[in-house]
C-alpha cells in the first residue's frame, strides 16, 4: 500500500490534534503537525533529510501565532524566536523550499482574494476547515494527481481576482521595462532594502547619483514613494539585488 505523508499546520492546538487524530485514522495516510510556520518548515526540511518527505502539507489560512508550550498527544511541534510565517507565506516557503510538496490551505471562510493569492503562491486547494473528512480525503488525494482544488462558490470570484492580478502585473512589467538598466539595478536594490548610501557605494556612485536615479525611477514607474516602487517591481517579479555578490562593474556602459 502506498502510503501517504502529510503535515498539519495549524496554531489552535485542539483543531490541529483533532484532525491529525482524524487523518490517522485512514489506512494509508501517515500525518504530522506543526504549530508555526517556522515549526513546519523545520519539519519538512528534517523529513527530507531523512529520506521520508512530506507529500501533504495542510496550512491554516489565519496561521501566525506561536503555540503556547506543553507536549501534545500528537506530536504538534512549537515555534520559537525566529519569527511568525502567516499561511500564505508559508505556502510560498514550501514551494521555494520542497516543490514536490502539494499545499492546501484550510480556511475559516471563502475569500477569494485570498484563496487566488494562495494559488498564486503555489497552493494546490483552499477547502472549509470544516468540511467532512471525505471530502479533505478527496481533495489530499486530488492534488497528488496534479489537480486544483476549489470551492464551486469561489470560483468565478478567484478568476477575476487571477485576471486582475495579471493585468496588473502587466502594466508594472511594462512600467518596469521603460527604465534603463542602471535604474533597473537602482530598483533591485530598493527591492533589497538599501538606502541611498548604501546603493552608492555598490554601485560606485556619488549619492548625489543614486538620487537622481532613484527620483527618475519613481517618475517612470508613476509612483511617489520607495515603498510603492517595492510593491510595484515585485508585481512585475524583480527581485533584490544579490546582496552576497558583487555583479555591478566599476564604471562601464551602466554609469
């Protein structure tokens, strides 16, 4: 028999042991849980390790607090220091971290912005938290043949979300692309967090430089803050400069 791995990730300590108890019950399924996402991802990596990966991973839509401490009867693992991971993050960190992992999100309501951000970060299914156990059996066994899973109700309201996040996202690469390749580098590293002095002294410009780059950026980009030039190029999907590398040449045709 072939048997299923899959990890419950979820805060609410009760909710967490009562489905994994539920899970464990079936025949072919082994389960896990995690109280944090900082606690899954640490399980996942750990499992990988030793050989016996996770096919499953059942994130809470609402998770971002860190379980109080005391053992449980299911192994609900705590999160400590090292910072909160909200579901949908989470789900972007499993993808990142082991692709072959399938996501579903487990809501409290439908949201259909939140269920297309979801599927946007890489989830496979948003389903009720509380829909029979059949049917979790059946979208668990969907997404391991590749399949999405969603709501009837949600439908229409995440294809528009979809189609408005792509329109979006069009317009910003369009915006993106009208920069020059210096200003293009200016905003990847506004994209990493560095201020001018620093973006000065990786690029080997006078502030004075960075400035006016930076003030042509956000002409361009029809914005009046670093903060909406951030959120704009992530829309279009730069990402920030490599801050562990220098790949910007002294002089050259980017001055």
């Amino acid at each position: 028999m072939v048997r299923i791995r899959v990890l419950v990730v979820d805060d609410h300590r009760i909710f967490a042991e009562s489905l994994a108890a539920a899970l464990a019950a079936e025949p072919d399924v082994d389960v896990a849980a995690a109280g944090s996402g900082p606690a899954a991802l640490r399980c996942l990596e750990r499992a990988a390790a030793e050989g016996r990966r996770f096919d499953v991973a059942l994130v809470d839509a609402d998770l971002g607090g860190i379980m109080p401490g005391g053992r449980a009867a299911v192994p609900v693992q705590e999160g400590n220091a090292d910072g909160l991971v909200d579901g949908i993050s989470l789900v972007a960190g499993v993808r990142s971290a082991q692709p072959a992992v399938r996501t579903v999100v487990l809501a409290e309501k439908d949201d259909p912005r939140r269920a297309a951000l979801a599927l946007q970060a890489g989830a496979s299914g948003w389903v009720a938290k509380d829909c029979s156990l059949s049917r979790l059996l059946t979208v668990i066994r969907g997404v391991l043949r590749d399949e999405t899973h969603l709501p009837p109700a949600l439908l229409t309201g995440v294809l528009r979300e979809l189609t408005a996040a792509r329109k979006h996202r069009t317009e910003s690469e369009r915006l993106v692309e009208s920069l020059t390749p210096r200003e293009r580098e200016v905003l990847r590293c506004m994209v990493a967090g560095l201020g001018r002095k620093a973006v000065a002294e990786r690029l080997y410009l006078s502030p004075h430089t960075v400035r006016t780059h930076m003030q042509n950026v956000l002409g361009k980009l029809g914005v009046h803050s670093t903060l909406a030039a951030v959120a704009l190029a992530r829309r279009a999907g730069v990402g920030p400069v490599d801050l562990a590398g220098d790949v910007v040449e002294r002089g050259g045709q980017l001055a």
